[in-house]
C-alpha cells in the first residue's frame, strides 16, 4: 500500500467513525465488524489490522454483559478530581466485544463483584457532552 494512500483511508476513517457518535445520540452503541474475517471492534474501527480489509459494517451491541474486572480510581485526572473515587471497568458483551468503561455511581462498592450482570448505557454529560456507562444489568 503505498504511503500516500495513507491519509486519504485515515481521513474517510475518521469521517465514518463520527457516526459512533450520531448513533450514540440515538441511544444506540454500536461497534464495528470486518466484514471479511468477521473480528469485531470495539471503539469501532474502520480498518481492521486483523486482515487489513476496510469492508467494515456496524451492530448495536447487545446491552446485557457481565464484569470481567474492575479497578477503583482514587486520583482522577485533571477536569474529574471532584469525581473519584470511581470505578473502571472491563464489560464483555455478546460477540466477545469487551468494552472499557465507567461504572455507575448507582452502583455500590459492596455490588461490585467479577461476573455480575451489566448493561452498557449511553448517558449525557454536563455540556452537552455524550459518553456511555455501565449500570447494573
Ligand atoms: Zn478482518
């Protein structure tokens, strides 16, 4: 593949991959799939390192998973101090998606527990901004 090639499959990458965002405005998170070796990606990709194809199409991700691992932030980066402690964590979903995320602040430390129940949720933050969570499933 040539180099300059490089930019323009970047450039139509990124374009693509704002759709995550329209979707996710519409209460849907998706991920991608190769549509050649079948990998599935989650953030969404659309290139896939695994075959190199970028015959990418997107899926909802079922929204019921369970908790792979955890791990409890006492120092949050600068902009989020006044939110810690909080928990990080490792999801998988149906399709063997693992997904990286926030839990719930619904969620006590006393619930959390490997192998629990999870639904992954999209949630509004102040400014109008979007992210996504876990909450209990
Ligand atoms: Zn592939």
């Amino acid at each position: 593949m040539g180099f300059e090639k490089f930019g323009e499959i970047s450039f139509i990458s990124e374009t693509k991959v704002s759709d995550f965002i329209n979707y996710l405005e519409q209460g849907k998170i998706m991920a991608t799939r190769c549509q050649q070796c079948q990998a599935s990606y989650f953030p969404p990709r659309m290139d896939c390192p695994r075959c190199l194809n970028n015959n990418m199409g997107w899926f909802e991700i079922k929204k019921h998973g369970k908790l792979v691992n955890h791990v409890q932030v006492n120092y949050a980066p600068a902009g989020f101090e006044s939110s810690a402690p909080y928990y990080l964590a490792i999801g998988e979903f149906a399709d063997g998606v693992k997904i990286f995320s926030r839990l719930s602040r619904d969620i006590k430390k006393e619930d959390i527990q490997t192998g629990m129940n999870l639904k992954v949720v999209p949630v509004k933050l102040p400014g109008n901004r979007l992210s996504y969570e876990f909450q209990k499933g």
